[in-house]
C-alpha cells in the first residue's frame, strides 16, 4: 500500500511551506495547497491535513474559510489562524487580543500522555505571533496545554487539534517533536524521504537533460542559488559556468565569504564579476522602490549576455530561487 503525505493548506501566511518543509526535513511525503483549492485534492492519498497561519482575522469579511466537510474523518493540525477556523467553525469564538503577543512564551503541558505530545517536557518555551485569540472553546473541545496569556494553546477533540503558536519555526523548542508525533502518531504516515537519496536523484536527472550542453548558472551566495550550483557541480563538472555578480548592495565581507564558500565545496569555473560602479551609477537619485527593482533586474540580464557572449555559447540557465518567486 502507497504511503499517505500531510497535506498543508495555505491560507496566505508566510509559514506554509516552511511547515511542509518541516515535515519533510523529518522524513514525511507533503504537498501545499491552497485554501481555495482544497477540492483538487484526493483523500485516499491523504493521512492528515495541517491548516497553516495567515494574515487574516477568522471574524473579517472575505476572510479565507474551510470546506471542513472535505477534511472529514481525517485528521487536521491547526496553526494559529487555523486554530482560530477550527474554533469557529466548531463553535467556539475568536476574538482579538487586548494586546498583539509576538515572541517567545513558555508552554505548560496540562496532559502530557496524549500523543500530540508525548516524550515532551512538561513546560518548554513556544514562539508565538497572533492578535486574535480563542476566548470560548467549542463543545467537545479539551485543553491540552496553555501559557500565561493564551489559555487554549494546544486544544484537541478527536483528531483534530489546534496551536497557538507556531511548532515550524526554530524559535520553538520541541518543535519538530510536535510535527513528528501530529504525522506519525495521530496520521500513520511513515517517513519515506531520504534528502541524500534526492541529492542524487537530482543529479541524475540534471545529467539527463543536459546531456553534453553547457549551463550558465545565477550565483546569489543564498542558500538557493548554492545549493543549485552545488548539484549543477556533481551532476556536469566544467560544463557548467558560474556567474557571481558585486552590484555594491552585499553587506560588508559577503563577497569574499561566497568565494571562500565556493572554494570549501570544491565549485570551479566561477566567474566574479565587480560591478558596483555600474549598478550604483544607474541608481543614483532613484526613489521609487520598484523602478529600482527593474534597474537592477535589467543590468543583471546585459551582464549575463556579456559572460554568454565572452564565454558561450550556453544552451541553459540555472537559477535558484524561492518556491513563491516560482509561483
């Protein structure tokens, strides 16, 4: 029988894929989708479903809802503002905080043989980041944990579950302990992913389609852009072509330690180009943030036909980049 993954539904925050990354950092098969596309997905394929945080107040107008209904039977781990759906839809009520609370707050386990938090102590420090807050929980609902100014931080009926904070971000101790016990304990789903088979699967499948062709590859010095040229370095040697550009916005020092980064992983063929003269000319008296963008997007795009001219030809471009500029 196929293994099953957790679904994360985004509803607009700026976690949801760190959560899925989480998850999968841990071994667990994830896939992110959003709210409003919650019909696309198929059940027998899910094992639990993590509603992530957002920007939105569960009592606005237009404020993104859930088809509950779709998720039904399975089990459901809700993150801040999905803590604050699952209440209302249950009947609870949300409403906001006399004060924002943001930062760290210690967590007092009130019933440390559930499974959410089993092998966890019983009070460790959580990192919280919300405006609203449950001040009524709904029937049926019990509260498995709670810190001095949130009352309903860990709350549970059946399989479903809701925190107030936020287990994903490295600010939070026992974290990762959380999402394991949610995924493997209340879901069933086994951990299937190894990141160093990927590695070479990647690699393999970059040698496929590259074949004997030439790659001219972005170099930002982000973990991104690094971990892109890295792969491109194992899967086709020096037929590969690295472009470092210094438009004089690093911060101090950060040039030399992407070289010095470069040279530990053993990535030759990197071509550093010094351009801060010519960047900061074209933006000089320029305000607007976006005219900005699009300067610095424009001299980008004429250095690298420069090198493509020099040093090509190059029948490839490889660039890393975040999952949302993808989007």
């Amino acid at each position: 029988m196929k293994n099953k993954q957790i679904v994360v539904i985004d509803f607009g925050g700026q976690y949801a894929h760190l959560i899925s990354r989480r998850f999968r950092q841990l071994g667990f098969p994830t896939s992110v989708i959003p709210f409003n596309k919650l019909y696309t997905i198929k059940k027998e394929g899910i094992g639990g479903a993590v509603l992530s945080g957002g920007p939105a107040s569960v009592y606005d107008k237009g404020s993104p809802k859930l088809d509950f209904n779709v998720l039904n039977g399975l089990p459901i781990l809700g993150i801040c503002y999905g803590l604050q759906l699952i209440a209302t839809h249950y009947g609870g009520k949300v409403k906001r905080g006399r004060k924002r609370e943001y930062g760290r707050a210690k967590l007092k386990i009130l019933a440390e043989s559930d499974d959410l938090l089993k092998d966890l102590p019983r009070e460790f420090f959580v990192w919280m980041s919300h405006t609203d807050e449950v001040t009524e929980l709904p029937k049926g609902f019990e509260v498995l944990a709670r810190t001095d100014n949130s009352p309903y931080a860990v709350i549970k009926r059946g399989k479903i579950y809701g925190l107030q904070f936020h287990p994903e971000v490295s600010h939070t101790e026992n974290g990762l302990k959380i999402l394991e016990n949610f995924a493997k304990r209340i879901c069933e789903v086994k951990p299937s992913i190894n990141l160093m088979n990927k590695a070479e699967e990647i690699i393999e499948q970059i040698r496929k389609a590259v074949g004997k062709e030439r790659v001219i590859c972005a170099v930002s010095g982000g973990i991104d852009s690094t971990l892109v040229a890295y792969l491109l370095w194992k899967a086709i040697g020096k037929q590969a072509t690295f472009v470092f550009v210094d438009h004089g916005l690093l911060r101090k020092g950060e040039a030399e330690a992407v070289l010095d980064l470069f040279d530990k992983l053993g990535i030759r063929n990197l071509v550093f180009i010094k351009a801060a003269d010519r960047f900061l000319k074209k933006l000089k008296g320029v305000e607007d943030p976006e005219k900005k963008r699009k300067i610095i997007g424009d001299e980008f795009v004429k250095i690298f036909e420069e090198v493509a001219e020099k040093r090509g030809p190059f029948e490839w471009l490889a660039q890393g980049t975040l999952y949302p500029d993808v989007i």
